[in-house]
C-alpha cells in the first residue's frame, strides 16, 4: 500500500478554533485514504501528512471551498518510522494508593511491511481472560512511538506473557498505565532501528539522455538497473530515498 511519506504542519487563521479545524480536516480524511490527520494536543497543532506538494495544493483549494478557510502549509519532513532488531521483554507496574496493575510483554521484529502484531501466551492462572483482552485493548488503541526520534513504532511483534491483577484495588485504566509502561520499557532495552521512505521509481527518457540520468539519479543514492531499450526509448527501474527527491 502507498503510505504517506511528508509531513506538513496546517496553519489557520487565528479567528478559526483548532478544533472546529481539526472536524474540518477529520471530513475530508474520511474521503480521501491517502490524507492522514495528526492532532498534536500537547502544541495545539495539526499535522497533515501526504505524499507531496502537489496534494497540499489540492488540500488548500478543497478547504478553501468547503468550508471558507485559507489554510497554509509548513515545510514538509520526511515521515520516518521506527522498529527494533531484537527480542525483549518489557515490564509495566502501576501501583498508586488503591491501584495495582502489573504488565509483561514480549516484543520481537516482525516482518517489513508488517506492521504492529498482538498476541498473547498469557496463563489464565496468572491473569483472567478479560484482563488480558482488556491489555490487547490498550496495544490496539493508540499509535506507539519508538525511542530513536519518536517516529511511528511498525513491523514489531507483541506478545502478552504474564500479568497481575489486585483482587480489590485494579481498575481499567490501571491496566493502560501498565501497558504503556511495558512497551516503553520493553523498547528502552531494544536494539532500535530507523526505517526510511524510499520510492520505487520507472523512468522513460530518450536513450540520448541515459547517462546524464544516472548520473543525476546517482547523486540522489539511488540504486537502479540496466537500461532497457524500448524503441527510441529508453527505461531505467529503481529505488531512491524519499528525502532526496522530495
């Protein structure tokens, strides 16, 4: 699937609540599978995120229409992502006065293109049934952020193995606390990797030109094949990262 792979911060006029911004952009997320919304509530900020600049103008155009807004755009950053090299176990507690939750989570890679997989191997004896769906709960319902730069955590494994509960004290949201608390600590021990975007590129250019295109392609790090003559044309097939020709 194509993902977006720039990240734009939206700017509005003053008069415009952020919130009622944001139920604008939420509208047209809902339409378009290729426009991801971010609301960043500790700034106050919205973030957009897209495959380029030919987007935010068609974004900026639909907004305009819409809903008589004029909205601008940052500079858009590379959507970097995060995932980790090797098995680790993480442990959560959360025990205030009158609280107890206590969390124990495998994580291991996944597969590239995986994203985030959970499961649990967790005993009944150890911890009920509706505890342990509650925890997947809690992995499921928020986006998980790696330790590197912060970036989206993906292609990684978690795996409940054990957990306890206080027969009086434990609550719902003890469980989220813990929860969190694991996976945190789980990938503080991990051998962390950074995952950048790259584009699949196919480029058909006159056969005169060949050269001065790989070499151009070259300078951008990308990696690519042989020529392939076709007719007075020819076409060139490769990779190249995202932040060098964005």
């Amino acid at each position: 699937m194509l993902e977006p792979v720039l990240n734009y911060q939206v700017y509005f006029p003053d008069q415009v609540d952020a919130h009622t911004m944001l139920g604008y952009m939420r509208q047209i997320e809902e339409e378009d599978p290729m426009l991801r919304v971010i609301w960043n509530e500790e700034l106050g900020e919205i973030h957009v995120q897209l495959m380029g600049e030919v987007q935010t103008e068609i974004l900026k155009s639909l907004v305009s229409e819409r809903f008589g807004v004029d909205v601008t755009f940052g500079t858009g950053n590379i959507v970097y992502k995060e995932t980790i090299k090797n098995v680790v176990e993480g442990v959560g507690h959360y025990e205030p006065l009158r609280h107890y939750a206590e969390v124990h989570l495998i994580l291991e890679p996944g597969l590239p293109g995986s994203g985030l997989e959970f499961s649990t191997d967790c005993s009944t004896d150890d911890l009920d049934l509706n505890w342990q769906r509650l925890i997947l709960t809690h992995l499921e319902e928020r986006q998980h952020r790696g330790v590197l730069i912060g970036a989206e955590l993906t292609d990684v494994r978690i795996t409940l193995m054990s957990g306890k509960a206080h027969q009086k004290h434990t609550e719902g949201g003890d469980f989220r606390q813990a929860t969190y608390r694991a996976v945190r600590q789980g990938l503080m021990q991990a051998e962390s990797r950074l995952l950048e975007p790259w584009y699949d590129f196919r480029l058909e250019i006159p056969a005169e030109n060949v050269g001065r295109a790989m070499s151009d392609l070259e300078r951008m790090g990308a990696t690519m094949g042989l020529p392939e003559q076709e007719g007075e044309m020819s076409l060139l097939t490769g990779s190249v990262p995202v932040e060098c020709i964005k």
